[in-house]
C-alpha cells in the first residue's frame, strides 16, 4: 500500500512538473558562476524546486544523525551510572 502512494506522489509530482514547464514557456538566462544557460522558465523552477527539496533532505539526514549519535551517547552514559549505582548498592549491602 505504501508503495501505492509512493508512486501515485511520484506520478503527481511529475504532472505538476509538467504541467509548470507548460505553462512558463519563456525562456530565462540562468547565470551559474562562469556559465550562463538559457532555460525555459518552467525548467528552471523546477529544477530549483528540486534542488531545495535535496538540500532540505540532505540538512533532515544529518539532523537526524545527530539525534541517533546523542541517543547513543546517553544509553551509554545510562549504563554507566546503572553499573556505578549497582556497585555503590552491592557495596553498602555489604558493608552492613
């Protein structure tokens, strides 16, 4: 099912495109360092588009990344105060 909507997004995603790019015919200088291309408009939002939508994705993967190595970072330190709270138990219960 949820292959289903992946492609039904993905045929949309394409319509819309299409549909753009039909509707911004005219063309547009696009100035990219030392290299000047001229693009129908409608390619060049969309291209846009879709370069914004890679960065947004790639800036949410790295975040999450973040998150995953915090996560480890307190299991690890949760362990270690378990262990030491163990010891300091076991510790007392012997000493008493």
């Amino acid at each position: 099912m949820a292959r289903f909507f992946f492609y039904l997004s993905v045929s949309l995603a394409a319509l819309v495109a299409l549909l753009l790019t039909a509707m911004n015919a005219g063309r547009v200088d696009v100035e990219l360092a030392f290299l000047r291309i001229a693009t129908p408009l409608g390619l060049a939002l969309v291209v846009a588009f879709v370069i914004g939508l890679l960065a947004g994705l790639f800036w949410r993967v790295y975040w999450v990344a973040e998150l995953l190595d915090e996560r480890g970072r307190l299991r690890r330190a949760l362990r270690a105060a378990e262990t030491r709270a163990r010891t300091l138990a076991a510790a007392d219960e012997n000493a008493v």
